[in-house]
C-alpha cells in the first residue's frame, strides 16, 4: 500500500508523548527545557548517567515529580508522566523518539524540524503531536545517534541505530533545517506468506523453488518500493540448508532465514562480489546490483559462481539487463549468459506488492520467455511452458516442473 498523509491527527500509540490539554507545542517545548535546566541544577547529572538504567529512571523521576510538584505545571497523571518521561529521554535518550522506537508498529519515523514529527504505521504516514524542544535538542539528538559533530561539514550522513534502523540525515544548506528519518526493518516474510498476501502464486513458488535447487540464477526486479528486497528475502529461503551464503548489500537489509549466512556490506557491491567469491560460498545473494557495478558482479557469476540470487531496480522485467549492457557497460553476450530467470514484481492499483512478470532468459536468442504473468482481471496469474532449455536444466538436477508450466 502506498503512504498517504492522514488529514487527522494519529490516535496516540503506545506511551506516545501527547500534549497536555490546552498546552501549545510552543509552551510544551519551553516547559520540557526548564525542567531539564532545574533537573541540572538539582543533581549531578554525571554521576546519575552512571547509574545503571534501572536505578537511573526511577531517581530522576522522583526528583522530576517534587519539582512539578512544587512548581507545576497542574496535570493530570498521565499527562504528568509523559511530561517527566520526555525530560528523562530527552537528557539520556533520544526525546520524543523513545516512545515511538518502542511502538513495534511503527515502519518509519521522519521528523521534519524539531516541530514535525510524522510515524508510518501501515503504510499510512501520520502526524503526531509529539515534538523536540527546539532544534538545539533535536542538534543533540541527532548527535547522540551518530556519534559525531553534524553541520554544514557534513550536510548529509546515512548510519544507523543500535539495533539496525537504518537512518538518514540532512543538515542546512542540504535542507532548510536539521531532518532525520529513521526506517525499520519490516520483518520478514516466506513465500508462502507471499502467497497469502497475493504476491505470488503457489505453483510459480514451486516453479521458483525447482530454479533455485537447480541452481539457476535469479534475478528479482522492480521499482521503488515494489518489495524487490522482501521479495529476495523470501527467496533466500528456497535455498537448501547446509550451504554457505554470503550476502552482498550497499546497505543490510536482507535477513535470511538460514542457519549459515555471512553478511557482507559496503558502497562496491561489484567488488565485495569479488571478495565473496573467495570466502567458499555455495551461494550469493546479492542485493541491488547497479549499472556501474554490474561488471564485476557478472564476472563473478562468469567464474564458475552458478545459482546466484540478486536484485536490481527496473521498471520491467528486461529493463536491468538492458541498462547493463547499455554502451560503456557489460558486453551484451555476458550479460544474457549470467541470467537465467527474471522475476519482475510491480505494485498494483489495488496497493499490493505482486509479481507481475517471471520469465526465463533464452540465452540463444536473448529474449525473455513468460512464464508467469498477472492479469488484473479475474485471471490473476497466467502460466506459460518453460522453453526446453531451462526445463532440461531443472529435471538435469533431479527437480521437477510443475504441470502449469511443462
């Protein structure tokens, strides 16, 4: 489902910060700093970040509630509580982005100035009310996530939280002011949940299944946010347990489910390809293979590396080779002869993530043969026959064909 902005404000998840009734964001904002100013005034902050976490909350809260107690503002006692929570995380943590970091529902967090906080939930993008005192804290925070000074010296930084989320900053003059987006891992699915989902359909599940086992190499394509990295997640899975994968990625994404996997990670896929080939892989899953390393990471497979499984951006299902063999690229006979299934997954009008194309590769004359192909009527998924030459290579390896496709 594409991300749309919700005209009403989200209904608070999970300890979400709220502002409290009649409070501007303004007023809020100025009332988390004060307290944080008197909390610093009442007790050596130095020597309670030593204090073990489970120690440290319920001190800080205690001296906290006596200064709202005395001083105010009147609240009411949940509105207390997230006022008090906010100042804790704000001081040691990561401000308004605690409580939605917890909220496993939560996809993406993206928060435009220290006054604009929207979350992803579903697919749908909503504002929440929750906010950074100002853009000194939200300078801060940003800080204590990277570890390092941000600024004009560095207008744009991608890294990544503790536990994996991938996060992306921009800085002035990149951007009218400090921003952070912060995207989650969504968890990951097999193909028989696919399926479930309408992405694919069962008996190209066992088609693909057949490929794998035989070691054909696949390649998964689609545009952005088409599910190309779901959908090669899943696919890993096909691969028989007790062999050596070795992923390949720009960017970590990919969490197969199997139980010897080394992960590999770095801006030159083409050569950490290379690399790869050198730790003993039975396998390599690579992810988004682009033009300019497509070079390498067919040499690769040309050396002897059969069953590779890889992705790349493309907006039909012969587009990513064609842009590889593109002048200054692959030569085009290396190209058709690394390949030998394309996978090509679309979103639909109705929102869902789906294969709209699989093909195999006819290396002689270098077209793609369909074999599977989504009709949005009432067809749904259409099957072809394999040509002769990739249903000799899958029954070769002792698997079968399924009957649609035979």
């Amino acid at each position: 489902m594409g991300a749309a902005l919700d005209e009403v404000e989200d209904v608070p998840h999970r300890g979400e910060v709220v502002l409290p009734g009649g409070f501007e964001a303004v007023e809020y904002a100025s009332g988390v700093r004060r307290l944080r100013w008197r909390l610093r005034e009442e007790i050596d902050l130095d020597e309670v970040e030593r204090l073990p976490e489970p120690r440290r909350r319920p001190r800080l809260e205690r001296v906290l509630g006596e200064i709202v107690n005395l001083e105010g503002p009147v609240l009411t006692a949940p509105e207390r509580a997230a006022l008090i929570r906010q100042v804790i995380d704000e001081e040691f943590g990561l401000g308004p982005l605690e409580p939605l970091l917890a909220d496993r529902t939560v996809t993406a967090i993206m928060v435009n100035g220290a006054r604009e906080l929207f979350v992803e939930r579903g697919g749908l993008l909503h504002r929440v009310s929750a906010a950074f005192s100002d853009d000194d804290t939200l300078l801060e925070t940003i800080e204590r996530i990277t570890g390092q000074d941000v600024g004009r010296h560095r207008p744009t930084l991608g890294t990544r939280l503790a536990v994996g989320e991938r996060v992306t900053i921009t800085m002035p003059p990149v951007s009218a002011g400090p921003t952070l987006t912060i995207r989650r891992f969504r968890r990951s699915f097999t193909l028989d949940e696919l399926v479930l989902a309408g992405a694919a359909d069962a008996a190209t599940v066992m088609l693909l299944g057949s490929l794998v086992r035989a070691r054909l190499t696949l390649l998964v394509t689609g545009g952005p946010r088409s599910g190309t990295s779901t959908f090669l997640n899943a696919a890993g899975g096909l691969i028989p347990p007790g062999e050596r994968v070795v992923t390949v990625e720009e960017t970590a994404e990919l969490r197969l489910a199997h139980d010897h996997v080394v992960a590999l990670e770095g801006e030159d896929v083409g050569a950490l390809a290379g690399v790869a080939l050198g730790m003993r892989p039975d396998r390599l899953v690579i992810g988004e293979v682009r033009p300019r390393h497509a070079r390498h990471v067919l040499e690769t497979v040309a050396d002897g590396m059969d069953g590779v499984l890889m992705a790349a951006h493309a907006r039909g299902p012969g587009e990513a080779l064609r842009r590889w063999e593109s002048p200054g690229g692959v030569p085009a006979e290396a190209v058709w002869e690394a390949v030998d299934a394309v996978v090509h997954l679309e979103r639909g009008r109705d929102g869902v993530r789906r294969i709209g194309h699989a093909a195999a590769v006819d290396h002689e004359a270098r077209t793609l043969r369909t074999f599977t192909a989504f009709e949005p009527s009432d067809q749904g998924f259409v099957h072809s026959p394999l040509p002769r030459e990739t249903t000799g290579r899958i029954e070769a390896a002792g698997e079968s064909v399924p009957t649609p496709f035979a």
